[in-house]
C-alpha cells in the first residue's frame, strides 16, 4: 500500500515556507481541511487506509544524507532550520480522519510551523490509496516512460524550460519516481528541475519553488486584507533577501495584488507565478506594470503553472516570445496521465490563529472563481473591503 520512505518526499516551498514560519511566527496555530473539488466517492474502509498510512509517516526522520544535500543546495537557509528538521517527526495527532459513506473528511490543526508539511504528502496518499483500494490498473512502466519522454521532447522543440510540479496528485510515488528521471534523462536544457525535494536528490536536479497561497491567507488573519500581500512580500523578502524571487500573485486575484507590489518590491523580485485565470491577460497585466514602473519585462520571468498541457503551454509560450521571460510548472499531466481520471482535489488552510489571538477564517480570492476557498461570508467580506466587484469574481 501507499507510504513515504523520505522525509523530504514533498514540495520544495512547504520547506522553504517552515523555515520562514519557524523564524517570524513560532506561535501561530493553523486549520486546514480537505477539500473534494471532483467529488470523489471513496470506497467503504478508506479512512482506515488513510489512516494506517498516516501512522507510518510518523517514522519518517531527515537522513544525515539528505541534511547534507538540503544544505549544500540552499545555501540561503540557515543551518539552525536543518538542525530543527533533523528533529522534526510528523505527529499524526495532528489529523483527525472521518468517512460518511462516500464522502471522506480530513482536517488538519496545530502549531503552523508543525503543521504545514501535511498538505502535499496528505494528497499524495489519498490519490495513491483511492486507485490501489479499487484495483485500478494504471499504463505499464514502459508506457509511462514512453509517455514522459515524448512530452519532454515536443517540449524541448518550444525552447523553454520546463519543472515538475506533481507531487500534490500524482498517480504513485513509482510513477512520480519514472517520470523525473525520464524527464532528467531526455530533457536537457529544458527541464530544470522538479518540486520534489526528495526526487531533486534522487536524480541531482533542482528543487523548485517559493510560496503558496498560505503564505498570504495567513497574513491577512494577522494584518489584515489590504496588506496581506504587501506584508506576505515584505516579509518573505526580510528572510530571504532576493533569493527565492517568484511572487504568487492570484491569492485575492491579479488585480489586488498589482496594487499592492509596489516598485520596491517589484525591482526585488526575480517575477510571478501564475496559477488561476487566463493566461495570457495575466501576460499583459505583468508587462504593462513592469514597463510601468520602468523595468524592462524581459530582465522578468513569469512561471506558469496553472493546469498546464502541451497545447496550453505552446500557446502561452509563443505569446510571451519577445515580450517577457517565462517557465512552465507541469502537475498532473506529468505525474497523472496513466490511462486513469486524475483527482481533483485540494487541501488548504481554512482558519489561522496568530498568536494569542483567536482563530480566523482564511480564504482566497483566485482569478478563477471556481478556485475560491473558504466561506461564503468571509469572501462576501474580502471582495468588501478589497473592492472587487462581486459580480465578475
């Protein structure tokens, strides 16, 4: 059955955001829950797989090898966070699981520095579980393989540069493990790297990533809407100090976050990711604030990584030709694309506590409607205050 054998089986920014949680908010507690976009039906005893798996993560512990790679690779973090994960144990005490027939429940809570590594290996287990508890069979090796390496190739005559960003639902970890090292073998100069900390080791390729969306729903529990990504930036900046440069920026949509990445900290970092919304307005929107704030575009990088495919990506690709610099994060079409439906489903935080506060609601407001998240009221509230028109988000 589905398990983790390392530690740093997850995705590169859920390390970089501890180390930024562990320094400037030890106290904050956070909520997140399971969230079933596709509407999954989960076969009865599925909790209790989830469980057993969940248990055995508690085991997982950072090898001195693995220290030792994390360290050399990101010089910019400091040696205390390796020291603190060294000793980090996941504490399935932190998860309370429960099924109603066929409708599956997960929630997550406790101190946020501890609790933020639960998200992706969380959804990596319940897509492993939910083919491996109904005997779906997925495409053989060779066929995974042949598949990985022809995308790559077809990638490589586009001329850009391309990352793995599947770990969140992927098919398995065998599949996960197939594909990074068919896209490592027969895509060089185009694919640089993948979000899995674990396979970046495995195969001596680069972890990527920065932030999500988390990073910025928490800060506006603490400080409030309108400065939430203004602090979320300022703050990630203070820790980082221009490395890790890609600002997410659809977290209360496109439009809010230009308002607030003002020139400072649209000079400080490197570019933005774009995860929700047309993409190619979103190309638009990022040049004219570059060209506005008198930076040239092409000094600038937008990484796209919203649901990409190779149309969608020769699409976009073409269209930033001559105009900005850009890269691709490819999920689920890489690490899901086995013969089988790929899930469709997430887990995000729902409330946050900073410190001896209280606990509050966290949303966000993504450029795709359909990709909100939170309660009706809370958003009601957000679109209030940030004035966005609530009948086009």
């Amino acid at each position: 059955m589905a398990s983790f054998t390392s530690i740093l089986d997850n995705d590169f920014y859920k390390f970089t955001m501890q180390n930024a949680v562990v320094k400037l908010f030890p106290k904050a507690k956070a909520r997140y829950h399971f969230i079933n976009r596709g509407h999954h039906k989960f076969p009865e005893g599925f909790d209790i797989l989830l469980k057993e798996a969940v248990n055995k993560m508690a085991d997982l512990r950072l090898t001195k090898a693995e220290k030792a790679f994390f360290a050399r690779t990101c010089p910019y973090i400091d040696p205390t966070y390796f020291d603190f994960l060294q000793g980090y144990r996941y504490d399935p005490d932190e998860i309370k699981i429960t099924q109603d027939g066929p409708d599956l429940e997960v929630v997550i809570e406790g101190y946020w520095y501890r609790t933020i590594l639960w998200e992706v290996p969380l959804m990596s287990l319940i897509c492993e579980l939910f083919y491996e508890s109904q005997g779906l069979i997925r495409a053989s090796d060779e066929e995974v393989i042949a598949t990985a390496k022809d995308k790559i190739e077809k990638y490589k005559k586009l001329h850009i540069t391309i990352a793995d960003f599947g770990t969140r639902r992927r098919h398995s970890y065998e599949v996960h493990d197939l594909v990074v090292r068919t896209l490592k073998q027969y895509g060089e100069k185009t694919f640089i790297g993948t979000s899995n900390v674990h396979l970046a080791m495995k195969y001596e390729t680069k972890p990527i990533g920065t932030h999500a969306h988390e990073w910025f729903m928490f800060h506006a529990a603490k400080y409030g809407y309108k400065m939430a990504n203004l602090l979320g930036l300022e703050q990630w900046s203070d820790v980082y100090r221009g490395d890790l440069g890609i600002a997410l920026s659809d977290t209360y949509t496109t439009e809010v976050f230009f308002q607030q990445f003002d020139k400072k900290l649209t000079k400080l970092f490197d570019g933005v990711r774009h995860d929700s919304g047309d993409p190619l307005e979103f190309t638009d929107k990022v040049v004219a604030h570059y060209k506005k704030n008198g930076i040239d575009p092409l000094s600038k990088t937008i990484i796209f990584s919203d649901g990409l495919d190779y149309d969608k990506v020769e699409r976009i690709a073409n269209y930033c030709e001559g105009k900005i610099l850009h890269s691709f994060g490819v999920g689920t079409n890489f690490t899901n694309d086995v013969g089988l439906k790929p899930m469709n489903i997430v887990i995000k935080m729902t409330d946050a506590l900073p410190e001896d506060d209280q606990w509050t609601p966290v949303i966000k407001l993504s450029d795709e409607p359909m990709k909100h998240t939170g309660d009706e009221d809370s958003i009601y509230i957000a679109k209030k205050v940030l004035m966005i028109d609530n009948d086009n988000v």
